[in-house]
C-alpha cells in the first residue's frame, strides 16, 4: 500500500516542449515528405525531364545558357502539339464511328421536315439536308414501307429506299450520298442541293412503294432502272443545281 502511495506521489512524465528552431525543424521535415508534395501532372514531369537532359547535354557541349533554355521550349512546344494532335485524331475518330447512324433521335418525318424547314430559313443548309433525308426515310417507316432499325446508315437506307421504290433507285443513292457530303462536310452544302432534296421528298410522297414481302423477292437486278422523276445527275436536268462544288 505504501508504494502505491509513493508511486502516485512521483511526478508524472510529460513529452518535453520543444524550442521554437527545434519546431521548425520538425515541421519542415514533416512537410518535406512526400504524401504533402503536390503531384505534378505529366506535362510538368515531361518539361522538368527535359530540362534535366538538355541541362546534362549544355555542360558536355559547352553551351551558352540561353541555348539551353530554348532548346527546352522548342521540343516541349513540339512534344506538346504532337499530343494534341493525336488526342483530336481520336477524339474525332470515335466522333465519327458514333455519328455514322443515320438517326440520333425519335422524330417523326412531320417534325423532322419541320426543322429542315427551319434551317432552311436560318440558312444553315447542311441541317436542311440532313434531316430533310431522315425525314423521307423516317416517312418510308411510317408508310411500312421500310423498318429503320438502330445503326441504320445513310446508305442502308437508300438502298432500302430503292427497294421499295426501285424507279427511284438512282435518286435514293445519290440522297444518301449528299446525306453523307453534307453531315461529314466532304463537300460544300447549298440552297440547291435543298432544293433537290425537298424535291424527292414531294415525289417519294407521290410515289407508291413495294410492300415488305414484295421487296424481299427483289433481286439487285431488278432493284436497277431510271432515276423516275428526279434524275441522279443533278447538272443534267435540276435547275436548281450549281457546278463548282468546293472539294
């Protein structure tokens, strides 16, 4: 009982308050580890190892300074462009693999013409032909005439056109290629190539089609006759049509 009591008597140990150069010194060495070190990004690794190798090559060549300070910039500027211009390559790759479907929404053709119309009005021409061209296959649809399906491109869709219209066979495929020219700009779009697309959609609207079993008897070779009304050459007989197509 006596050395508990003197146990509890004795002082108790406390850690000793370090002097204010002796807390300095633990902070900085605290923070001078590496969880407190902000991670530098892969442009900042790549330019400081740069800056190290071209360090290493100024001093065995004996290079000015300055030299070596540009020549740093240089590649860093080069490397950085080439990085560039390979994320918008793929970038615009996997773009273009997604925006191959012929559609990207439900309209109908009522309101897919519509907004044709209206792009026509705000001259934004390229708008005007693409869905002028999803609005006569979408009306195809509508008609059972034809079945869109997911995926369905431009000219899967013109050759299904064809099917089920074969006297316009020659003008489904040269309206799936201006679908094509007009949304991946191959070509410059313009008021007569509307022009001639609202032109088809009024004949495929007049013209009556091949029913789902009939158009699946047709062979390639019957699918091949006259363009009908509207011929594929649009400078041989659309009035509309311009020459001098920016390539």
């Amino acid at each position: 009982m006596n050395l508990i009591w003197k146990l509890a008597l004795l002082p108790t140990w406390s850690q000793p308050t370090p002097s204010p150069d002796e807390a300095r010194q633990q902070a900085h060495h605290e923070l001078s580890k590496v969880a407190y070190k902000p991670k530098q990004n892969i442009l900042e690794k790549l330019f400081k190892w740069l800056d190290s190798t071209l360090s290493k090559a100024k001093l065995n060549l004996g290079l000015p300074e300055w030299v070596g300070v540009l020549l740093t910039f240089l590649i860093f500027m080069a490397l950085l462009a080439l990085l560039l211009y390979l994320a918008t390559k793929i970038t615009l790759a996997r773009r273009k693999r997604k925006s191959k479907a012929l559609f990207d929404d439900k309209r109908d053709a009522s309101m897919l013409t519509l907004s044709a119309n209206k792009a026509a009005a705000a001259g934004d021409w390229v708008s005007a032909v693409v869905d002028r061209f999803r609005a006569i296959i979408r009306s195809l649809d509508e008609r059972a005439l034809l079945e869109d399906y997911p995926g369905m491109t431009a000219q899967e869709a013109g050759q299904l056109g064809a099917q089920v219209m074969p006297n316009l066979n020659e003008s489904f495929a040269y309206a799936a290629n201006l679908f094509d020219r007009a949304r991946y700009g191959h070509e410059e779009t313009g008021p007569s190539d509307d022009q001639w697309m609202r032109d088809f959609a009024v004949t495929v609207t007049k013209t009556p089609g091949i029913t789902h079993q009939s158009a699946h008897n047709l062979t390639p070779e019957l699918t091949h006759g006259s363009a009908g009304p509207l011929d594929v050459n649009p400078y041989a007989s659309n009035p509309y049509a311009t020459k001098g197509r920016r390539r």
